[in-house]
C-alpha cells in the first residue's frame, strides 16, 4: 500500500476539547497531535466523528484505518494494533471555592467522600478506582456541563470530571472564580490510537511521526493551547 497516494481515514466519538466540530470542521487537541503527527510524516489523514458505536463498527467492517481517544484492553488487542501512548487522561475531583474539600493522601478514599455528594454524568465510567467506591452519594446528571453548573450553585459538594473537559468547560462557562481542582486525587488513564492489522504500516508512520512531534515541540504547544501539560 502506497500510503502517500491516499487519505488515512480515522474515526473518534466527539468529546470537547479533544475532538469536536468548529463550525464545519474539525478540530481539538488529539485531533490537532494526530493530523500533525501524519503531517510530519507527510500522509494525509481525515477524521470523521461519530457516535462511539459507530466508530467501532466502521473499523470492524474495515471502513476506517483508526479510531482514537481509545483504551487498550485484552479484548481489543485482539481486533487491532495500538500505537504508542497518544495521552494520559486525567480525572480529577473538582470543588467550589466558597466550600473547599481537602483530601488526605493517607486517608481511605471512600471514608473521606462518605460525607459528600458528587455530580456524575449517567452513563458514564470514571474507572473502577472510582465506580467501585461503596456508599458514596452520587448525584447523576445529563452532562458535564450540568455537573459543574450544580457545583457551582453548591448542591453538590464535588464533580468529577475529566480535566481538559474541566477546563475546557470552566472556561467557557466563566467559572474560574468558582472552582478548583481538589488535591490528593487523580485517575490515570493512558489513550491510544487503534489501527486495523492488515495495516501494519499506518502504525509504524503513525509512531514515528509522534515521536517527531514530542521532539519538536509541537506535541507540548498543543497542550498549552488548550491550556493543559502532560
């Protein structure tokens, strides 16, 4: 396959500010690292977002080359090759400013967030050091965006949330005045880009040209735009 003579087509489901659409196209943070690693490497590459499903039924019937903003599990290994580490995900806690919350390394968990209330989005997994938890109180909502509206009205006590969601959205809700991230708490999560193995080689292009990307410095001026660091 003559990859300089073609267009490598990826997926991922939208989710600002990672890859989302800005009037009729597509933009964000692992967009812009991805594009920019093919970029370096000089391959054309699309992105198209869609629902997740969708994403993994296009690259089970072969009709995309990746998908991204994914996690390596046993099962998947088995359906597609995965690249080098794209990003570390981090999921924070957040608290309004006018009702701290302090967390002790050294304390349990679950005993140090028994006594609160914490704004989830439905549906949604924040990992098993998180969904395991018994006997917190958990207030489910319809967005992100809705979880840290009702922190900042107080009738929650914590959201969490991913971080660069979390900034992002703080931003443009304007509530940088209000909230803050709460200390002694974060889930590590390591993303990666999937490709079909028939296709060996886009992951091999794909490595190097990520790797030429954390080496010039591009890698770390996208994550400052957005205003996050690795």
């Amino acid at each position: 396959m003559e990859l300089k003579n073609r267009v490598v087509t990826l997926v991922a489901d939208p989710f600002p500010p990672y890859q989302y659409m800005e009037g009729s196209q597509v933009t964000g943070l692992d967009y812009e690292i991805i594009i920019n690693s093919f970029r370096n490497q000089n391959i054309k590459a699309s992105v198209a977002l869609r629902p997740w499903d969708e994403c993994i039924q296009s690259m089970d019937q072969a009709l995309a080359d990746g998908i991204f903003q994914i996690a390596k599990t046993p099962e998947r290994e088995r359906r597609f090759l995965f690249s080098d580490l794209l990003r570390i995900a981090k999921t924070l806690l957040y608290c309004n400013k006018a009702r701290p919350v302090t967390l002790d390394e050294s304390g349990t968990l679950a005993e140090q967030l028994r006594k609160t209330t914490i704004a989830t989005v439905r549906g949604y997994s924040y990992g098993p050091e998180f969904d395991g938890l018994q006997g917190i109180s958990r207030m489910p909502l319809n967005s992100h965006q809705d979880a840290l509206l009702e922190l900042s009205a107080r009738n929650v006590d914590l959201a969490i949330i991913d971080q660069g969601v979390a900034v992002h959205l703080i931003d443009r809700l304007r509530l940088g005045d209000t909230l803050q991230e709460v200390a002694n708490f974060e889930i590590n999560r390591p993303l990666l880009v999937a490709f079909q193995k028939a296709a060996p080689q886009i992951r091999k292009i794909f490595n190097r040209g990520l790797d030429q990307v954390r080496r010039n410095g591009t890698y770390d001026v996208v994550m400052s735009k957005y205003k996050l660091n690795e």
